[in-house]
C-alpha cells in the first residue's frame, strides 16, 4: 500500500502535536517512527489508523484520500496500540474470529492460526479470557489477530516495549521482514534504538510535533561504523537545548 | 509521620522552577494543563433538591409548619441515602480507588493512608452542613442570635450524624443493596412532591432514621425553648461519637495482616481428612502436589506440573482450534426468545456486527423482560388491591418495568466500553473498522425488537395509568402506543448519541461549532415541541403525522452526525477524567 502523509497537523486543545508532517512510505518497508516521549509519535500511528483525525492536511492510501468512513480502506490496515482493544471476556480464539469477520478475511486455516499461537506461546492460553492475561499476552493475542488478518498497513505502537517476551518479538520481527517481502507495509514506534537501527528499512524521528529526519538507518549518520541512531538523537537534543 | 501527599507549596514551586526552565531555554510550554478540574460533584445534585425545597416552601401561603415537617422528613431519607452511598464509597476509596492503588507502591503505612484518604472524605463532605443550614434557614423561625446558633449547631449536629452513620457504614456494605440509596432518594422526592399520599407511611420512617431527632426538634420553629439546649448538647455528644467510629474504623482497616506459617505435616492431615471419600481429578492432583512438596523442593516440581498441564492444555486448545467451533457465529436460533426474534431481522452479515456490538456474550434481553413481567404483576397487584397508600409501590414496579424491558437511552452496547491507548480513552470499536452507518442500522433493528417484545407490558401499564386518571382502557393504551412510537422515532438520535459519547466532540468546542451545536439545541427543541403535540395536543389520528415528522427529525439528525463523524474533525480518544 502506497502511503502519503501530505503536511499533516494535529492540534490538541492549544498543543500542536503534530505540525506539518510530510512522508511518503513505500509498500514493502519496515518504518520505525521514533521521537522522545510526547514527540508526536502515537498521534501519528491515531492519524493513520483513523482515530485521530488531523486538524491540517491529508492522507492518502494508494492515493484514495483517507477518511474514517471509507471501510474498504479501513479493512486493509490494523492498528495494534500499546494495550490491545479487546474484549476482556473474550478469549483469544474469540477475538482472532471476531477480526476476522469485521475485516471481512476468508475462514483462517486452522493449522495456520495454530500455528501462530504456538510461535507466540500462547496456544495453551487460547481459552484463557483476554482481561485474565498479562500485558505481553494480551500483545500477542493482538499480533495473533493481526497475523491472521495479514493487513496490507500495519501500525503497531510500540511493539518492542509490549510486554512481549524475547521470543514473542523475535517472532514479530521475523514475521514483520516476512510481511514486507509480500508488500505489506510495517510502521511502528519504538525507543530501542539498537533493535530499530537493524530491523528498520527507514527511519523517521519526530521532535515536539515535527519530522525531524528520515531515510535508511545507516544514512542517517553517514554509514555503517561512522555513528549511530543515539549519537544521532543527542545531536537533535544539543541543538533543541538551552544555551 | 504526616502524611502530605499533593503538597500545594511544594507543587506551586516546582511548577515555577519548570516554566523558568522552559523560558529560559525557549521552548513550549508544557503539554496540556497541570491540574484539571475535579469532576461533577453530587453536591450539585443536591444544590437543586434545596431550590426546588426554597420554591416549595415560600410558595405555600403562611409557611404552612406542616410542610415544614415534610421538608425536614424528606431531609432525613435523602441524607440516610447520602450515608448510605456515601459508605460504600468510603469504602471503595479505602481499598479499591485508583489512588489507594497507586499508592500501595509507594512506602505509606496503612495508617497514614487512612488519615489521609479519611479526613479528604470528610472535608469533601463539607456540602452536608451547608445544605443543612440552608434547609434550617428556609423551614425555622427561630430569630435573632440565638436562632443563628441553633441553626448552625443543628446543621453540625447533621454532618456529623451522617459521617457517624458513614463510619459505622463502612464496615457492612456487602450486607445492604446497592439499590437502598437510591429508593431513599425517590422516597424523598415523593414525600416532598405528594407529602398528603405518603406522610403518613414515610415521616414515621424518616422519625427513626439517624437525623429524625434532629428534624423533630428544629420543626416548626421550637428551636428556642428546650429543645435547643438538646441541640447544643447533643452536639459533642455526636462529636464524640464521631471519633469513636473513626478511630474503630482504623482500627479494623490498620489491623496487621496476619500470616499463618505452613504447618509440618499439613499435606498429611489434608490427605487423611480426604481419605474415604474419592476424590475429583483437581483434588488428586493437588493431593499429590501437596505430598511431593514435603519431599523436594517446590519450585522445580512445580514447573514440571505446569508444563504438563500447559502441553495438557496446549494439546486440547489445537483441538478445539482444529474443530473451527471458535470461528461460528452465534446461533440465534439457540437463543432465548427476543434474542431469537432479534436474530430472525438481522442478515449474515448483520449478525456478525451484531455479535461485535453486544461484546463476547449474548444479551440476556428475554432475562430483562422475565423481570419486567414481574415488575408488570405487582404494579398491577397493588393497583388492584386499592391500597392508595401503597400506590408509590406501583409507580416504582412499573419505572422497573420500563427500565428493563426498554432500551432506554438507546440500549447497552459493550463495543462503545472504552480502553486506553496511550494514557487516553478510546472505544473499543475505534481500533476496528465499524461502519457508523450499518452500525447503527443494526443497532436500530435490535432496540425495535426489544420494544416490540415490551409492547404488552406497556399497553397493561397503559390500563393501570387510565385506572388512577380515571380514564377508559383504550385511551391509557392508547396513550402508551403514542409513547413507544415517539421512543421508536427519537431512536436514532439515542444512537448517534451512543457515537458520540466516545469521542470529543463536544469537548474542547471551538468558535466555530457554535452553530453546530445551535443547530443541535434547535433540533432537540423541534423534537421535543412535535413529540409534546403528538402526546398532548392533537386528537386521534392527527397525532400520526407529528410522530413522523419527530422521526424525520431525529433520522436527519442521526444522517448529518454520521456525516460529520466520518468526515469532520471528531477524534475517538478523549481524556481521562
């Protein structure tokens, strides 16, 4: 799915939480949105998934501007926000049926959502209701659903920071190069530089609402060996500062 | 050790500190407020009780002392509602309120705790004595110094009985109905508003309730002799007793928790108390977990049990994964009544968005309905017993009734429950592509059977209503008809409502929603001023073209919100109150 963020703004009360962002993501990347706290970041992933609505500028998805109300583009992205949305009685099986049937995907093969349950350690769990489980179970019943639904936009806030164990986001990771290979498009917010540095295509830092850098990870600091994300962000920091 | 949480000074000087910082360097403000301002109060509530006590009272020609007496009886129930819901809060802000969550983190003892969570419930209570005095000031003649005193020692006296009554509360709100407050508060209203019916049932109730002295002392302006030297006594007499109860309380909320060491020899006495029964597969199993712990150490056995039990489980869930159960949608034909009738207007796909709207279980709507029966039955046994004293009991039967078997405000919908992303709410279904337009045509599809199923029950209530107005049956049915075709045409406004709750537009309004939201008001008026006509005014038949245009007015209302929702800039994330 072709992405274009055309000069979004968002404004919260008197709080510009996003100004002027422009980007145009290719299908097929990884993309790390990073920022410190408050930069904007979820605002961003609200933006895209439909929840937020920006106060300035558009968005558009295989150049069909985006809006709320139009379900078919709706249907090809998922957002997956720091707390999955989920019924708390439901378990995971319940859930995984449910996004099915709102996404309007065919019947899942069994084997295969067994099979991501499994990955995920979570297959024991599958009756279990979801307001039982531990955050990094509930993420990965929400990556559970979302793997299933296999999106053509998957926005994903802070997955590495979930709750998930080292396996669960090993698995995230493989899955996300995997999906990008087929054309989906992964965006994602993070503040482990280390692991966004390798598994991201593209890199996008925002600062107090704003796009500050974006481009390939080793781009962004002159190449491999010569710096590096962190070295990158302080370098943003000592110019923000005070004198 | 004093405990100061939310230190003003402290805070007042830390902000300071951080606007210089933030100055100095250039940068924006901080984000949003620092404070937000504390949500409605049910003082406010009660502001309004006392106005409508002011006109009741300065509109009876020569202050009747008869009507005082009511007043001050209707005092006594509403405040032993306030005691009652006021407990059970106390409670909850004792063990299960954010802030004693949160601070179960930090290092306080639970004695600071309770002092601290304690004396801001009381001064948070501060409304009692001010509605009191103000109550004494409307319904007491006693004059000069002297009355002032009095007033104010009996408006004391009232606080502190109702935090007596809290205190001792406290400790057994599992033993009384959630409910009790709120009939005392409708007892209330109705002794205030129909005080020639109830007085006789009611201010004998009201006598024996924890302020009734008080009430009976300060009626009808003896305040001056004796009785007011019973006041000014009574005064630290309740004081004291005040002080008793908290201190008891935080006795029993301070007690240390005691743990019980495991004894040798446990797991024996467990395993020769079940022997001679057989015993369930769960009981055997933790039998031999007990009498294995007594020989090696827990952890490892543990972990090699539960990992059995996960493969154990892991296993029987690909089964059930394999069995494709998981994926079918209800059956509705499996369903209680109404839920089936339900099913039988809603298409595949419907029911799909049907079962995502109603959350992970099927409504118990024909459950609802049973109890409305019930409610219908003895609404309709009181009324026939001719008891007039009893009929407040008829009147409460059939609010059951209604509050049961309608979807009043449009019927509850799970999906609209809210969770958070990021520190703020957003409904369930704004992660999801819902469609506000299918959406609320399902929604529709079920409230319209739910109302049809209760269609009987109203026209019956219908006949009560036309038996205490003296009217015939067919014009009280015929008024309950008109009733549910309104409901019916204003539902579509009640579902747009059920949108709108969940997002932020009406916060933060800007200049240019003002005439949105006049256009809105214009809209409620229309309808309420169409509906008025089709109930009161226009005879017959001529009622029917009023009910179709409040329809038409409330289906344009719900087309221009679906409009405005997908298109304009409402957000489905607010903040946390």
């Amino acid at each position: 799915m072709q992405i274009r963020i055309d000069k979004v703004s968002k404004k919260f009360s008197s709080v510009w939480a996003l100004e002027e962002v422009s980007l145009d993501l290719e299908p097929g990347q990884v993309v790390g949105v990073l920022g410190a706290n408050g930069a904007g970041k979820t605002t961003l992933l609200n933006c895209l998934a439909g929840i937020v609505v920006p106060s300035r500028g558009r968005i558009y998805y295989d150049g069909e501007e985006f809006r709320r109300g139009k379900m078919e583009l709706r249907r090809r992205l998922m957002f997956l926000p720091d707390l999955p949305m989920a019924f708390a009685r439901m378990n995971v099986l319940q859930h995984i049926a449910m996004c099915v049937r709102l996404f309007e995907r065919p019947e899942p093969d069994a084997t295969k959502v067994a099979k991501i349950l499994d990955q995920l350690n979570i297959l024991a769990l599958a009756g279990m209701p979801l307001g039982t489980m531990s955050r990094g179970q509930l993420y990965k019943s929400g990556l559970a659903a979302l793997l299933v639904i296999d999106p053509e936009l998957w926005i994903l806030d802070e997955p590495l920071a979930s709750g998930m164990d080292p396996m669960g986001i090993a698995y995230f990771k493989r899955e996300s190069k995997s999906a990008g290979t087929r054309g989906r498009t992964v965006v994602y917010t993070t503040q482990i530089l280390e692991i966004a540095e390798k598994f991201s295509d593209r890199i996008c830092v925002l600062d107090h609402g704003g796009l500050r850098l974006t481009g390939k990870a080793g781009e962004l600091w002159g190449g491999e060996g010569k710096g590096s994300l962190e070295q990158v962000l302080l370098d943003l920091r000592d110019q923000d500062s005070m004198p | 050790m004093k405990v100061r949480l939310y230190d003003a000074a402290l805070v007042r000087h830390l902000k300071r500190a951080a606007k210089e910082r933030a100055r100095r360097a250039g940068r924006k403000s901080a984000r949003g407020k620092w404070w937000k301002g504390g949500g409605g109060s049910p003082a406010a509530f009660w502001w309004i009780w006392l106005l409508a006590n002011a006109v009741r009272v300065m509109a009876q020609p020569g202050n009747a002392p008869q009507l005082k007496g009511y007043v001050l009886s209707a005092m006594s129930l509403a405040l032993a509602g306030v005691a009652l819901s006021q407990a059970r809060k106390l409670v909850g802000k004792l063990t299960t309120d954010g802030e004693r969550v949160v601070l179960l983190f930090y290092p306080i003892s639970n004695k600071d705790f309770f002092v601290w969570a304690a004396l801001r419930f009381v001064a948070r209570t501060v409304w009692i004595p001010v509605l009191a005095f103000a109550t004494y000031f409307l319904t007491n003649d006693a004059a000069g110094t002297q009355g002032w005193v009095i007033q104010i020692a009996a408006a004391l006296s009232e606080w502190l009985i109702v935090l007596c009554a809290v205190f001792a509360l406290a400790r057994y709100v599992d033993k009384y109905a959630r409910w009790l407050p709120l009939v005392l508060y409708i007892a209330a209203g109705a002794l205030l508003f129909s005080p020639a019916r109830l007085a006789e049932i009611l201010q004998p109730l009201a006598l024996a309730l924890p302020t009734g002295w008080l009430h009976v002392l300060m009626a009808g302006g003896r305040a001056q002799r004796w009785e007011a030297h019973v006041i000014l006594v009574g005064l630290p007499l309740v004081g004291l007793l005040f002080a008793t109860l908290y201190n008891r309380l935080q006795v029993v909320y301070c007690k240390d928790e005691t743990t019980v060491p495991r004894q040798e020899g446990q797991a024996a006495d467990f395993v020769g108390r079940a022997s001679g029964t057989e015993l369930s597969p769960e009981e055997a199993e933790l039998q031999e977990e007990l009498e294995s712990a007594e020989e090696a150490p827990a952890f490892p056995i543990q972990a090699t049990w539960q990992k059995q039990r996960l493969a154990n489980w892991g296993a029987q869930a690909a089964e059930y994964i394999w069995r494709r159960d998981w994926m079918r949608l209800w059956d509705w034909q499996q369903l209680p009544p109404i839920e089936r009738a339900a099913g039988w207007c809603l298409n595949q796909r419907e029911k799909g968005e049907a079962q995502f709207l109603l959350g992970p279980k099927p409504p118990a709507w024909s459950e609802k309905w049973k109890i409305a029966v019930i409610a219908t039955a003895v609404a309709f046994a009181v009324m026939l017993s001719g008891l007039e004293k009893l009929y407040f009991l008829a009147v409460l039967a059939s609010a059951v009734a209604v509050a049961l078997g309608l979807p009043l405000l449009g019927g509850n919908w799970p999906v609209t429950n809210q969770g958070s992303i990021s520190g703020k709410l957003s409904p369930i279904f704004g992660c999801y592509p819902l469609c506000y337009w299918s959406a609320g045509w399902t929604m529709f599809k079920l409230n319209a059977v739910r109302t049809a199923a209760w269609v009987p029950l109203g026209l019956l209530l219908g006949v009560l209503n036309a038996k205490s107005t003296q009217a015939s049956p067919a014009q009280g049915c015929w008024v309950v008809a008109r009733c549910i075709l309104l409901f019916l045409m204003v539902m579509p406004i009640l579902l747009a409502g059920k949108f709108s709750k969940v997002t932020n537009d009406t916060l933060n309004l800007r200049l240019r929603l003002v005439p949105l939201v006049g256009a809105f008001v214009c809209v409620v008026f229309l309808m309420i001023t169409l509906g008025a006509v089709a109930l009161l005014v226009a005879p017959g038949p001529w009622a029917f073209p009023f009910i179709v245009a409040t329809g038409l007015v409330a289906w344009g209302t719900w087309a221009a919100y679906g409009c405005y929702y997908d298109r304009a800039q409402v957000d489905l994330l607010r903040e946390r109150s």
